[in-house]
C-alpha cells in the first residue's frame, strides 16, 4: 500500500505544471530513527517546495525531533508534524491548536496534492474560482480542496473540520453539522470542532443544544488556552437564554481561569472599533458583559458601538 501510495505522489508531482514544484534528488541516507513513512519518502525526493513555495518539506537531515514528533515541514507557515505511526499534525496558526491532518502520511499527502492542485489552472497559475473579491480563499473552494483530502484519509480530523467551517461560510448549516459530528465522535477532546457546533446551533435558535455544546469546547482540553473563552461564551449564551444564574455560574468559571478575560475582550473590542469592524466589536463586547455586566467600561463601549452600527443602516 506504501509504495503504490508514494507512486501515486510521485505521478501527481511529475505531472503537474512547470515551476509548480521544485523537489530535492531522492536520497538513501537518512538519519537513525526517522520515521518509516519520511525515509520511505526521501527514497524517492528528499524533500522540497510545493505549489509555488507554499509548502516546504524538509529533507531528511533537517527534520526535527520534539516530544515524540518529528517536524518535517511547514504548509503556509503552519508547522507539520509526524509520528512513529505515520500520523500528521498541522499547528494552527489561528487557534494555537495542534490539529490532527491525517492517519497516515502518504495519504494524507496524496489527498492534499490532489486538493491543492485545484487551486491551479495548466499554467500553473491561480484558478479562477479560488479567490473572492476580498483576496480570501472562497469558500466553495476550500470544501472542494478538503474533499480531496478526506477522499484519501476518511479519518482526517484537521480537513473535516475545514470542511464543515467551509460549508457552514455557504450557510450550509446540517450538512456542516454532521461533518462536525464525524470530527467529535472521532476526537471528542478537540475544542473547536465543539465550538464550532454551539455555533451552528445558536444560528438554528437551538439555545439550550449550543450551551451544552459550548460547555464540551471548555472542556474538551485541559490544557487549551482557551477555555476561559468558552465558559464566557456559555454566559454570553445562558443569559441570551434569560437564565441569570447559569450566567453567573459560567462566568465565574470564565473569569476563574482568565481573570483578564473582561479587559482582554475590551481591548479587543477597541481594536476592532478602530478598524471599522463595528459588528467586531460588538461579538467581544457582549462577551466582556457576559462575565462581567456592571463594568462600566464595557456598558461605555457598548453604547458607542450601537451608536456606530445605527449611522451605518
């Protein structure tokens, strides 16, 4: 299965566009105690840059041991990360989170070939349907690329739950729902996959759903940083519920963890203000009064938003 697998890679990269792909000469001397899946790898390129430099894969003698994983690449700035098993961790930048991206390397390395590649016309140039007015990657594209992955790796965490974010930027609400579903029945410990559901159900008007929801975000993970976000989000929603004694109980819990939770979301609230992003602004508000609903910096800069969002309509 390994070798058809690497053949396949190999026939992906051979075939695609001039320039799109610089790869290092194969080699067969790899450092001790490198996993099978990268040794088996450099046998055939050792290393090299993907689609235009967006992702660099390490030769063999640069790869970097930690923890019991092994760095061997970097995908738009994001560290990639193996195992013994042959599994694929990608740190996202955004979330801080160590993201499980596949079981198996070679798979997943397929998958994400075939899925990149997408973004490419037979020049090697940028596709026309990738990008929107906005210089952002569009949504249908991004479900369309993580597909591919999941096409090879059914069991990828990382690309399900991008997939069901994409679908959920389409208002595609249950079909994201039940991606999300896959992700957490698969990985119950990961937050954001659960995060990602409260939010959905918040948008159905499914209030009591999103709480609980939220509540297993918190604590999925104990060593999250952001839990202490999550438990203002369970406030934020207890007392959209009208339930003023669960807000306070999340709140404290929030607050328990994050004494600075109320001034960091002030500050970013400001941040937001100042860049014209008033609805920004708002979302960070209401969490600050959430957990904190008589401070009067925040009761301040709540009726300065409203005034900004009401001379825009």
């Amino acid at each position: 299965m390994g070798d058809d697998v690497l053949a396949r890679i190999i026939e992906r990269l051979e075939a695609a566009p001039a320039g799109l792909h610089q790869l290092n000469e194969p080699t067969f001397d790899v450092p001790a105690g490198l996993p099978e899946p990268l040794a088996m790898l450099s046998n055939y390129f050792d290393g090299g840059e993907l689609f235009h430099g967006a992702v660099e894969l390490f030769c063999a003698a640069d790869v970097v041991a930690a923890d019991g994983r092994f760095q061997f690449g970097r995908c738009d700035q994001d560290e990639l990360f193996t195992g013994a098993a042959g599994l694929v961790w990608r740190l996202d930048a955004d979330s801080g989170e160590l993201v499980e991206e596949g079981s198996r390397l070679h798979r997943w390395l397929l998958g994400f070939i075939e899925g990149e590649a997408t973004m490419f016309d037979d020049d090697g140039e940028y596709a026309e349907d990738v990008f929107g007015d906005d210089g952002e990657l569009l949504a249908a594209f991004v479900a369309r690329r993580e597909r591919h992955v999941l096409k090879r790796d059914r069991d990828a965490v990382g690309p399900r739950w991008r997939l069901a974010r994409a679908l959920s930027q389409q208002d595609r609400l249950a079909e994201a729902r039940d991606q999300l579903e896959q992700v957490v029945a698969a990985r119950a410990e990961f937050p954001w996959a659960w995060y990602d559901l409260a939010r959905i159900s918040e948008a159905l008007g499914e209030l009591d759903t999103a709480v609980e929801e939220m509540a297993e975000a918190a604590e999925a993970d104990p060593t999250c940083a952001y839990r202490g976000f999550f438990w203002a989000q369970c406030a934020r929603l207890s007392a959209v519920r009208g339930d003023e004694t669960a807000r306070e109980q999340y709140a404290e819990r929030a607050l328990a963890l994050d004494p600075q939770l109320t001034r960091g979301h002030l500050d970013g609230a400001c941040e937001r203000l100042d860049a014209g992003d008033a609805a920004g602004a708002k979302t960070l508000v209401d969490l600050a009064l959430a957990i904190a609903p008589l401070d009067l910096a925040a009761l301040d800069l709540r009726v300065q938003i409203e005034q900004v969002l009401a001379n825009k309509v």
